[in-house]
C-alpha cells in the first residue's frame, strides 16, 4: 500500500468514526406533515364565448384537452398555470389560496371576481377539492373529491352552486369555466411550492 493510499484511508477512516457519534437530527412535526400530504394543482381553463374571447395563456395539456372533448368543450384557453393550493390543515401553513384574480389578457378592468381553492377535508385516503369564485359572493363553483395519489387528476365543469348539496348541470348547460386538478408527491423537505401564473 502507498503512502498516499495509506493516508487517505487514515482520513476517511477518521471522519467516518467521528460522523458515527454525532446524534441523528429527528424530524420536526411540521416537517412530518409536510411528508404526509401530497400536493394539490389546479389550473382555471375558460370557454370561448363573446364575453371570453379566444387568447394565448399557459399550455393546456393533452389530458385536459381530451377531458375537455369529454364534458363537451370545443373552443377554451387557459388563464392560469398550475397554481398550488396550500393546505389549511398544516396549522403553520400560510394559505394564500388565490388561484386566479379575474383578469383576462389585455382586459384593464376585471373581467370576473377572484377565484380561491381551498382543501377543506382529507380524510380516507381521499381529498376534497373546492374551487370557489367568478362572480360576488363566490356563486360558482367546482368541489371534487380525489383519491390522495400522485398522478390522479381530472377537469371539471364550473356551475352555479347548490344551497341543497350536490349540484347536478342541466342539459344543454353551459359552463362558467373548467377546472383542471393534479395531485401530486409531497415537496421535498426545505422546497417551497411556487405558483406559475403565467
């Protein structure tokens, strides 16, 4: 063995011995519920109509698209990137839960009232996905329960809410808007979500 082999294993030998009694650092509780919560995205995706019309926004992806086909919309841009909705469950969490403020591209004034998210309930391995707006007094609505998983998502219809539980739309009903959601993995520990409103 070369001295220099020789005093390099003496190096490492030393710092491995020394890392071996330093104490493990525990997670904090927050850091521990942090872990056990996946994050929840959604994205506000309008129809084309006379009061909406056609502009560039963020990509609407092949997912949504196809949903889109789905629940019968044929014309729509998106107005929002992936906006993370903050859990008000994490009792330190600051939730700011604004998902849209009701502007359209090159508009001066609103267009239409902010719109916020909020996640009312998890439980069950499931969450519940309320998105809330559009118009005074947050009359419109689109409220989803999921399966808690990374990867599950889908679009939903934007209606007027119900006073008498779930709403159900009416034939031939058009939409306010769409709502995109995506579930997905809990941030990494010392990551911070970022909102992409482009």
């Amino acid at each position: 063995m070369s001295c220099r082999h020789f005093a390099l294993w003496a190096v490492l030998y030393t710092l491995a011995a020394f890392a071996s009694e330093l104490p493990a650092q525990s997670s904090t509780p927050v850091s521990i519920a942090r872990q056990r919560f996946n994050q929840v995205f959604v994205k506000v995706i309008m129809p084309v109509t006379a009061r909406t019309v056609m502009q560039d926004g963020p990509v609407v992806e092949s997912w949504v698209a196809e949903q889109l086909k789905e629940l019968g919309g044929s014309e729509y841009f998106a107005v929002t990137g992936w906006v993370p909705i903050c859990d008000g469950l994490l009792a330190d969490d600051e939730v700011d839960n604004c998902v849209w403020d009701g502007r359209l591209v090159g508009e001066s004034s609103v267009t239409f009232c902010h719109v916020g998210g909020d996640l009312p309930e998890r439980k069950d391995g499931r969450v519940l996905v309320l998105v809330r707006g559009w118009d005074p007094g947050g009359g419109h609505e689109t409220r989803v329960t999921l399966v808690d998983e990374p990867g599950t998502r889908v679009v939903e219809p934007v209606l007027p809410r119900s006073t008498l539980g779930k709403r159900v739309p009416i034939p031939g009903e058009q939409p306010l808007a769409y709502v995109a959601v995506l579930i997905g993995p809990p941030p990494r520990e010392g990551a911070t979500s970022q909102r992409n409103d482009e």
